[in-house]
C-alpha cells in the first residue's frame, strides 16, 4: 500500500508542475491541417523571399549608376523584410500546433488521472487508519486479508497505468522544450525584422535625397494626380483616366525631336514621317504578389452585393512589407476614400498594377520601381490587401502571370 500511496502522490505532484508549466494560452488554432498548411506556405514564401532578396543583392553589386543600384538594395530589403515576415509567421503556426498538441495532451491527462486520483484518496484514508485498532476490530482480519489480495491484483494495473502516464509527462516536457526553442526563434526573427525595416528607412532616406532634383517634378505629377482623382467618378474611372494621360505621355516621349533650319531652304525634301513608337505589348517581366499571405479571393470571385473580383486578395499579417509587383512607374500613390492607400503602377505596353489596402507607403508619384521595390505596409489587425492587373484598361488574372 505504501508503494501505491507514493506512486500515486508522485504522479499528483507532476501533475501539479506540469499544469503550471503549459498554462499559457494556446494561440487561435482552427485544424490541425490549416496549421500545416500555414506551416507550409509561409516556409515557400520564406524561401521565395530569400531567393529573390539574393538575386537582387548579386544584381546591385553589378550596377554602376548610383541611383540604380540603390533601388536595387532597396528591393533587396523588402524581400529580406518579406523572408523575416514568413518565418515569424512559420514560427507562429510551429507554436500554434505544439499548443494544440498540449491541449490534446492535457485533455487524456485529465481523463487517465481521475480513476487514480479516487484510488489515491482511498488508500489515503486506509493509510489514516493505525494498524492495531484495525486487528481489534471485528472482521479486522479477514478484511485485511481481502485487501491484501486486492492490492496485490491492483498494484500491477496501478504500475501499467502510470508507466503510460510517465510516458505522457515525458511527451508534456518534450513539447514544452519545443516550445520554448520556437519561441527562441520567434523573437529572434522579431529582432532581425525590425533591424531590417530600420536599414530600409536610412536607404530610403538616401535615395530621397539622391533624387531631390526631380522633386519639382514629382511634385507636379502630383498634383496632377490629385486632380485627376477628384475628377474621377469611382477608382476605375481613375484609373482610366491615369491610362489615357499615361498614353498621352508614351506618345509625346516618342515624337521626333526639333530638326534645324537647312542652309538653303529651296533645297529641302520632305522626307518619309517617322513612325511613333508604341509601347510594347508585352507582359511585365518578374511579376510577383505584393506581400506573403493567404489567398482569400481570387480573380472573379463572387462577393455578397458586388460585382465579380477584379483582382485577387490576401490576407496577411499585421504592418506587413508590401513591394511592388512588377517594374514600373508610380502614377498615383495615396489614400482613396474605401481603399485605404493606393499605389497605381504604369507598367508600359498598356499593362498597369493597382495595389489597394495599405496603411503606409514609401513610393512617391513618379518614383521609377524595380519588381519588388518597397511600396508601403500594410495596417493592423487582419489587414487583406487588393493586387489589380489591367492590360489597355481590361482586368487580367495576376495568377497568370505568376502562372507563366
């Protein structure tokens, strides 16, 4: 009986430990498949991350022109901004299956200890008992003769179950280590994140001030920006409008330049009209999602009250990096009433980007991005951010072009 009372008392105890060791909350975890699944896609968009922040920094050790090669690290750290984001969000989905493990554990725990805790209180009472006033009871001896027998038919099973238990306690502290070690990691990534977006804030601010001599200009553009937007009926008409001034551009670019005076005027020949040149059709080259994150709605997907998407949304984490999603021209950057902050992207050829849903931005009108340079961040919460492509002012499924 003793063996059993300290069998039993030993396991009350790391019962005890091991409920104050797993009482943090367990973050928000739907299934154990979703968790995978995050699990997942935020490792192929950290290493997505990684590749292109590396083939851009290879790409800025190549480049002469100052300007250019700044733009270039600048992308650079976006996407090393964007690989940190991913493997915050895969440290996170890593703590939420390990806690959904404990909670698991926690619950056959509960269930396995009742019986032996009804055994243990028991025998605590028997053990209360002094030993010479049960022989001078009546029956005192054949009663502990049958419990004799009983402790001996139940002592094995009492072994059993709590050798299984030990088993779950050592998978209890295996899980905690875990955790501990992913929370290890989790705050190391926090670290390097914020590392990261404070050596973006110093590359912007010297790319600003790089470019202060075609700030006049900017500014006009603008202006002309904010004209356009209070002109515009909706944000489709502002992007039409975008488009035709765009247009516009491309073919006053393309005219001829002054030719002089010929020194005997009579002489002159008309000679054949240049052609003006077009932008070309083609797609823009390296087009990628502007942040990592979840699809949510896809390119014509139904909304209750609404027309059919035009573009394709992604549920993403709170003041998460946004970088744009193809080469281009910014043609219009700021908030529009029911979109949060905007960023319209000329891609050439008639192609152009809109990005909805930010709650800051660091591209200008008139800045000249490369795929991937930082556009803003998005707010907090649960922010979903919008991605367009339009091609001549029809919509176009931005999956196809990551598709091809």
């Amino acid at each position: 009986m003793r063996r059993v009372l300290i069998l039993s008392t030993t396991f009350g105890a790391v019962l005890l430990a091991l409920g104050a060791a797993v009482a943090q909350g367990p973050l928000p975890l739907e299934s154990v498949e979703e968790g995978e699944q995050a699990l997942s896609r935020a490792q192929q968009q950290g290493e997505q991350a990684r590749r292109r922040a590396e083939a851009l920094e290879s790409e800025a050790l190549t480049i002469r022109e100052a300007a250019e090669r700044t733009a270039q690290e600048g992308a650079a750290l976006a996407a090393r901004i964007q690989q940190a984001e991913a493997e915050i969000a895969a440290q996170e989905a890593r703590i939420g299956l390990i806690e959904g493990q404990r909670a698991q554990l926690r619950a056959r725990l509960a269930e396995r200890q009742r019986p032996l805790v009804r055994l243990t209180a028991a025998l605590q009472r028997l053990s209360r008992r002094p030993p010479v006033l049960s022989l001078l009871r009546p029956g005192s001896l054949h009663d502990a003769v049958y419990l004799r027998a009983i402790l001996e038919t139940l002592l094995p099973e009492v072994e059993r179950r709590t050798a299984g238990l030990r088993g779950e306690l050592d998978r209890a502290r295996v899980l905690q280590e875990q955790a501990r070690q992913v929370a290890a990691g989790l705050r190391a990534s926090q670290g390097q994140l914020g590392e990261r977006r404070r050596q973006l804030a110093v590359l912007e601010t010297r790319q600003r001030l790089e470019s202060r001599e075609v700030g006049g200009v900017a500014d006009r553009e603008a202006a002309r920006a904010l004209a356009l937007k209070e002109q515009a009926r909706d944000l489709t008409g502002l992007l039409d409008e975008l488009a035709r001034a765009g247009t516009l551009r491309a073919e006053l670019a393309a005219l001829p330049g002054p030719v002089l005076r010929p020194a005997q005027p009579q002489a002159a020949q008309v000679g054949p009209v240049a052609a003006t040149g077009t932008a070309t059709a083609e797609a823009p080259a390296r087009y990628l999602l502007p942040v990592a994150g979840r699809l949510v709605a896809g390119f014509g997907a139904r909304i209750a009250g609404q027309a059919g998407s035009r573009g394709v949304s992604i549920l993403t984490r709170a003041e998460a990096q946004a970088v744009a999603p193809g080469a281009g021209r910014v043609v219009f950057a700021g908030p529009y009433q029911g979109y949060g902050a905007i960023v319209i992207i000329e891609h050439g050829g008639g192609w152009t980007s809109l990005v909805t849903g930010l709650a800051d931005l660091d591209a200008r009108v008139g800045d000249q991005l490369v795929a991937g340079a930082p556009l803003g961040r998005t707010g907090p919460g649960r922010p979903v951010l919008t991605l367009e492509l339009r091609k001549d002012g029809v919509p176009v499924n931005p999956l196809d072009l990551l598709r091809g």
